[in-house]
C-alpha cells in the first residue's frame, strides 16, 4: 500500500526487513524492486516535487538495462509513452582546435538493437513509479519532510522522521543524495572534487526532426549534449565555465535559444521555445565503500559523476537492482537482510562498477580541459580509432551500456 502517514502512524507497520531514505527515481526504484522480491518495504522521504508552480523539467537518459529494470518491476508501461528511444550517438569535435577529430557516429543497429535506450521526464519518471506503488502490499511509502536521525544498533536501524516517531528496519537503503545523513551514520568516508565547470539543464523545442540522434558537441571547456524527447524536442545539457553558465543564465529566452542554435550548427532547424532552465557546479565524490553497519547507499549518496555519458542514474539503478538480489537471497535464506555478509556482497558487487565509471567519466572530462597536446592528440586518435575500427566501436558500445559480466538479473 502507499500511504500519506501522520505523525501519529510513523512506524506503526514496522519493523520492517529494508527501510529506503529518499523518495527521488533511486529511492523508487530501490523500494519497488525490494519489494518486488518479498522484502517488507518502507521509502521515506519528500515529495519529488515539493512546488508545483516550479516544476523540475530535468530529464534521464535511461540505457537499456535500466529500462529491462524498470520493465520488471512494472514500471515501464505506465511511463513508456513520455520517452523517445535513443538510436544513435554522435559526437563532434566543437573544440576549434587546429587537429581536430573526426565525427563519430554510435548505431544502436550495430548491436543488434534498436535503441541504446530512452529519454524521459524525470517527473514522468517518479509518477510511474509511485503509481506502481500502489500495487504492492509489502510496501509503504512515508511523504516526510526528512528523515533527521539514522541510529544503526546491533540488529535494527532507528529512523526519525521531522515529524516524530520512530521507524524500525533491520537494513536501510541510503538514497538520499549526495550530503546523506545515511552515509554519516554508517561512518563510511568519502572523497570529493569539483571541477572548474558549470553546467546548465533544459528542454528545448526545434524545427527538424532528431530522429532519435544525440548529439554531443565537444568544446574546450565542456561538452553541449542534445538528447531527444517525443516530438521535435529535446533535452540539454550544456557545460561550460561557471563565468558562462552565469552569463548563459542571465540571457532572456529569445537570446538563449539563439545561442542554442548556434552551438548546433543548424543541425536542428530554428530553435523556438527553450524551457525553464536550472544551472548547477560540476563535482564529483566518491565514497570508500558502499555499505557498512546496516546501511547500504544507492545513487547519490555513493556516488557523483558529471552528467557525462547518462552514467549517472543508470548506476542507481544498478545499486538498487544489486541490493534487491542480495535481500531476495538473504531472505530466501531466512537471514538478517542487514548482515555483515549482506554489506560485505553489496559492497563487493557494486565496487567495480561504480569505480570503473567514475574513473571513466571523470578521465573523458578532464581531457576536453586539457590544453596540453598530447592528451588532445591522444583523445583525438581514440576518437579516430573508434571511427574506423567496427568491432572496437562496437566493444566501447557495449561496455558503455553496462558491464555485462556484473549485471544484476533484475536488468537483463
């Protein structure tokens, strides 16, 4: 059931087997993929969207296997028709420099596919999801205006809504982003960076069809990525210094969407309504493990990469899907969900994954940075390799879809 529960009722379902903290897509999709596997569920959090009259326009790119996730845990018809399919990947040197790389261009026909993946709302996104909700009796959902303790003991971990009252769960699923009370509480540390980057989010509407292309401009100081949304429309995501971004964010809307077009060199047609726009730092962190004391993180909370790639929610749901198989065979089992063996597993089977990627992501950035001319011969020959060579082409593909060899059963 997916309840609105006051003060009053905080915890009277409890004790529960996981107890998720955060209610935004990785938070959802940890709490219904438990639940799918027969684990008494709670997710605690605020609403996604606290202002309706300041709507969050942000969008997902969600690759394959994050939408065979959310296919099984039957979240995917009730959203499926806000989404565009993602058939093709191109990116274009826009750095100006005097060598530059060629264009290439990812099919996602080369693979036998045919979509990499899809592009939603995330608004559309958490709807489905909380919708799904209402079909699972093991689940209940706790709009909060926060969880303010976490206390992991020997056996259970205490949760204390804002509100009042208390919540008893034997493990907790961190998803509650990138400052996480959960990640405090379960001492796990963390590494953090930042990059001397910007970047600015929005949807935009064009003249010419993208069919299903998306587009991503490499310049010196960030790329310019266009992804497609239903129509003639599109999701961006422009990097750039912090000086620009500010600057970009000043423009009225006429001025910003001519900048848009000509940052797209025509390639979409006249670009004539640009959405609400939000601007936010490029950072990066990383925690040093993923799980201890009762306390697992998912998304955020373990990890941030700049939005390069559609990495980043798509490794969330990779955290949420890996958990739900680790609690469905604690379980099945008749273990504690919240062991030492249980961290120990989540830990191990996740730690490569997110590793990998945030090395990957952060390395790709750094480089269109760089000024210094072997790193930019370097990236360009990689570029000029990929081109020309099908079956590596066809590799990076793959591994930039997800990494087969670790993906959890619930995304295949």
């Amino acid at each position: 059931m997916i309840e609105q529960q006051d003060k009053a009722e905080f915890g009277a379902d409890g004790p529960f087997d996981v107890a998720v903290v955060g209610a935004g897509p990785a938070g959802l999709s940890a709490a219904l993929a438990l639940a799918g596997v027969g684990a008494k569920t709670l997710c605690a959090g605020p609403p996604f969207n606290p202002d309706p009259a300041r709507p969050d326009t942000r969008t997902t790119a969600l690759l394959a296997g994050s939408v065979r996730l959310l296919e099984n845990i039957g979240v995917w018809p009730n959203c499926a028709s806000a989404a565009a399919p993602l058939e093709a990947i191109r990116i274009i040197d826009d750095t100006g420099a005097l060598l530059r790389a060629p264009e290439v261009a990812f099919q996602a026909a080369e693979l036998g596919l045919e979509a990499f993946g899809y592009n939603i709302p995330n608004a559309a996104l958490v709807a489905a999801m909380e919708a799904r909700a209402h079909d699972l009796a093991n689940l209940s959902y706790v709009r909060t205006s926060g969880i303010e303790r976490v206390e992991p003991e020997a056996d259970t971990v205490r949760l204390s809504p804002a509100e009042g009252g208390a919540i008893e769960t034997r493990l907790v699923a961190g998803a509650d982003g990138r400052r996480s009370i959960c990640r405090q509480a379960a001492g796990i540390g963390t590494r953090s960076w930042t990059y001397d980057q910007a970047a600015i989010a929005c949807n935009f509407d064009h003249d010419r069809p993208h069919a299903g292309t998306s587009n991503e401009f490499h310049h010196a100081a960030g790329p310019f990525t266009t992804v497609p949304l239903p129509g003639r429309s599109s999701s961006l995501v422009w990097v750039d210094r912090p000086a620009e971004i500010e600057r970009l964010m000043a423009l009225d809307d006429e001025a910003i969407a001519r900048a848009i077009e000509r940052n797209l060199h025509g390639l979409l047609g006249p670009v004539n309504h640009v959405g609400p726009r939000a601007a936010f730092p490029l950072s990066g962190l990383s925690a040093t493990k993923l799980a201890a004391n009762r306390i697992a993180l998912i998304g955020e909370a373990g990890h941030v990469i700049p939005p390069i790639g559609a990495q980043g929610l798509n490794l969330g749901f990779r955290d949420a899907a890996t958990l739900a198989e680790n609690v469905a065979s604690a379980l099945a089992e008749g273990a504690d969900p919240g062991s030492d063996k249980l961290m120990w597993a989540y830990n191990r089977a996740r730690s490569r994954d997110v590793t990998s990627r945030t090395y990957a992501v952060d390395i790709l950035n750094r480089s269109l940075l760089s000024d210094v001319l072997p790193v930019r011969l370097a990236r360009g020959l990689g570029l000029h390799l990929l081109k020309s060579i099908a079956p590596l082409r066809q590799f990076v593909m793959r591994q930039g879809l997800a990494p087969t060899a670790d993906m959890p059963g619930l995304m295949r």
